[in-house]
C-alpha cells in the first residue's frame, strides 16, 4: 500500500514469493473493505471473489489448508 515498486519487487524476489502480490493505495484498500493494518493477505476466487482474509502475519498452514479447502469444495 503506498509503497513504491522497486521496493516491492525486492522483497518479492528476495521471498522467492510464487503468487501475484498487487500493490494498491487507499482506493483499492477501500474497494477491499479497508485495510487497518499491514500486512493483509485475501485469498481471492477465479471470478474475483474474497474467500478469506487474513490481517497481520498470515499463517501460512492455515491459508494452505483453506486454499485445500477451497479447492476441494469445486
């Protein structure tokens, strides 16, 4: 959120990160519901649904495990 690109795209391949990661600004943080806080993770659908929020320090097996989830339910 109203960071610049290169700074992202660092940290982007510094992670070895293997998904999209959008950068946005108020707007879009209001598009979203609101951002209170960084970092914020959504596990968005094929047709653009929000399918899960996760504020703070994401858990990585909890957002793996409802990925499975999600997958599993189509």
């Amino acid at each position: 959120m109203d960071d610049t690109a290169p700074p992202v795209r660092t940290a982007y391949s510094r992670l070895q990160l293997n998904y999209p990661v959008v950068m946005g600004d108020e707007r879009l943080g209001d598009a979203y519901g609101g951002i209170l806080g960084l970092p914020v993770t959504y596990l968005i659908d094929g047709g653009g649904r929000i399918r899960a929020k996760y504020e703070g320090d994401a858990n990585l097996e909890s957002v793996e495990s409802e990925i499975n989830r999600l997958l599993q339910s189509h």
